[in-house]
C-alpha cells in the first residue's frame, strides 16, 4: 500500500471556531485527513481581517477546511449546523464561557442531538475559581510564569509567537484522538477541554520541578546559570550570530581538538562539565576571540563537520528560502484569499516518510457553502433564497477554485 499521511480520511469535523487556539485544534485533524467544516458567520470570522501581528492566523491555522457562511442566530442556519453535527464525529469551539450554551449549541444539548459526538472546549481555564476569565495567549503567558522566565529580571517578555495558543489547540486535538479511541469501545462520544492557563502551568513544569527538587527557584532564561559551559550566542563577521552548544566531556574534547585549542585539551581540570562551567567567565571571552574570525556560514560547516550542536540566528522571513524547508517538503505551497500564493510551514511530521500535505488551500468566506448545502440536500433555488435574505454567504462568483489537488 502507498504511504498516505491522511490518517484520518472519513473523520468529519465541525468547527465553530476564531483566532489561533480553536483553528490550530482544527488544523491538526484536517492536516490528517479529517473533513473540517469551518462554520463562519455572515461576513466571515472577524479573524480574517486582523492586521500586524494577527494578520497570519488565517492563512496559518485554517488550510485543509471548509468554509459554510450561515447566520446562526436564524432558525435556518441553526438547523442547517444541527443537521451537519447531527452526523458528525468532532465539534470544536473556542467561544467565551456560555456562550454557545445561549445559542443552543452547548455540550448537553448537542450530545443529545449526537451521542456518539466528540465536542472539544478551547477555552482560557480549566474547571475552577478562574474558569469564567477571559483569557488570551498572552494573559496565559503572563499569569503562567512563560513571560517571567523568558524576559530579563524585572521585565516580563512573552514568546515571540502564539505559542501557548498552539499547544493549547494540539492538547485539545490529543484529547479528541483519545476520545475517538474510547469511543470505539464505549459507542459514546466525550467532552473534551482544553485551556490557555494549564497548558502554560504545563510548559513551565520543568521549573516548578526544579525549585521542588533543589529548593532553588529558577531564575529567568537571560539571568540563567546554563547547565553547560559553552551554551550560548555568538557574534561571527558581518553582523551575523550563531548558537553553540558543547553539552557533553566528549564533545569538549572534539571542540579543542578542531580548534587547537591544546591547552584546554590537555587540563584535566576542564574535562568535567562541572568544572568547565565553574571557569565559563575564563571559558566564553577566549571562544567569543575565536568564533569572530568566521563567518556564519564557515563556521556553522565546521560545526556540522564535527557534530556539535549549532544554530545559525535567523528571523521568520527568512525560513522560505531554508534548503531544508524547501527541499524537504516542511514548506506547503498555497493560495490564500486577497493574499496571493504563499508557502507556509507544514504540520511537523510524516507518516511512512510523507508530511500531511495541502488538499483545500485557506478558503474565502462561504467558498463551500453551496457545496454543503447540496449535501445537506438542499436545491440550487432553496439555496438562492437563503443568500438573497442573507442567511448564508457564498463565495464571490468570480473567484478561481480554492481545491489545491
């Protein structure tokens, strides 16, 4: 049989969902396969029109899935969604607390409506004294301890990208396969939650356990005392920089021995990591002389040459042209509405050594609308009726295909 990374092929997912952590769930089970229906209000998610640091979530976080533009505060499009989740396997939400329960479609009446449906909550906070907050990736970050540990003392810094949205989204698609498993035994489906705040507690975990093993708190990333003596950023010729890293005896050995630097590979004193980080003000200044004699480039082949651990610094833009990226398959290339063509990463994986591929580029607003009408059963003149009085919403008529095989 042929590789095929569409694992979950027959999946069908509803998606009631807006910015980064609903979408990325939804991401992830439509870069495997599954039949992800993106259920938009009329005029579109709001998402959609974000500019600066928002204007990537669309394209981003919504390849791989239907778009149907209904009004779900009509009759007519409340039932069409019934009808789609009526028969189908995952719901995926990340709507403010209640909010859904208000237009009937909490978990208690459509697990009624479906019991053998999978109903995921993307939400701020888990069950407790929070979970009525509003939350955001940077709330979580800031209240989670991220943004403490990246920024400098005393200035708090969140990531450079939405990360805690992304985990988020990835732990609440980890908790539908899971369910779906369970449901293969049980017939029933399960409700599912996922949040901004513990996902954050979660990636901080490492540091909380280590103040609970050593009694020490952790100190920001910045102020750290590296667990290595040569772990750090260097600057190289032409205003370039690089990571190094030198995490074990042996790759202290291979390091002096490459660069001649014979008197630390003959010191005893230095062949224990332990004592090297000891000596790292010694260590660092003689390293930082010698690395600003390369270049990026020359540098970062000799490290590869030697299996030492490097990292040449680059800025997101600079990743398109990334020959590993490129010629590896980690770039999809796609269309995407008003924007043009595009390449962006794909989900970082393979199956039998293929990587889920793109199969619908990022739809416009209702580009499926007519399509999943049809399945529904409607008739090309019911559909015309619900569009004249503004029901539904469907793609401009002069706009090309958006199917990307």
């Amino acid at each position: 049989m042929a590789a095929d990374a569409k694992l979950l092929k027959g999946l069908k997912v509803i998606e009631f969902t807006h910015m980064v952590m609903g979408p990325a769930a939804g991401l992830v089970l439509a870069d495997l396969g599954a039949d992800v229906i993106k259920v938009e209000p009329v005029g579109g998610d709001k998402t959609r029109r974000l500019r600066g640091s928002g204007a990537g979530y669309f394209p981003m976080y919504n390849r791989n899935k239907k778009s149907l533009s209904i009004d779900l505060k009509s009759p007519e499009g409340k039932k069409i969604a019934q009808d789609l989740i009526a028969d189908a396997d995952v719901f995926i939400e990340n709507f403010r607390p209640g909010a859904l329960d208000k237009l009937g479609f909490g978990y208690d009446e459509l697990s009624k409506l479906n019991p053998r449906l999978i109903y995921c909550s993307e939400k701020g906070f888990l069950e407790g004294p929070y979970q009525n907050r509003t939350a955001l990736d940077e709330v979580a970050q800031m209240m989670g301890g991220l943004a403490y540990m990246t920024g400098p003392p005393g200035r708090p810094l969140r990531a450079g990208a939405s990360v805690i949205d992304v985990a988020g989204g990835m732990f609440g698609a980890i908790g539908v396969l899971a369910a779906l498993q369970d449901r293969q035994t049980t017939g029933e489906g399960r409700q599912i939650s996922a949040s901004l705040y513990e996902t954050c507690v979660f990636l901080v975990g490492q540091h909380m356990a280590q103040y609970a093993v050593t009694g020490s708190a952790a100190a920001p990333m910045p102020a750290r005392v590296s667990a290595w003596a040569v772990y750090d950023v260097f600057d190289v010729r032409d205003d370039e920089k690089i990571f190094v890293g030198v995490v074990s005896d042996g790759q202290w050995q291979t390091l002096c021995q490459a660069f001649e630097l014979n008197d630390w590979a003959s010191d005893t004193t230095l062949a224990e990591n332990n004592e090297r980080v000891a000596r790292r003000d010694e260590i660092l200044p003689r390293l930082r002389a010698l690395f600003a004699e390369f270049s990026q480039a020359e540098l970062a082949s000799k490290l590869e040459a030697l299996g030492l651990p490097f990292a040449p610094i680059k800025r997101p833009e600079d990743l398109f042209e990334d020959e590993h990226l490129v010629e590896g398959g980690g770039l999809l290339d796609m269309t995407i509405p008003d924007g043009g063509d595009i390449a962006l990463p794909a989900m970082p994986l393979s199956v039998d050594g293929v990587k889920p591929g793109l199969s619908i580029n990022p739809p416009e607003i209702g580009h499926h609308t007519d399509e999943i009408l049809q399945g529904l059963g409607f008739s090309q003149a019911d559909i015309d009726d619900l569009a004249k009085r503004g029901l539904v919403q469907r793609r401009a008529a002069n706009t090309s295909a958006y199917a990307a095989e």
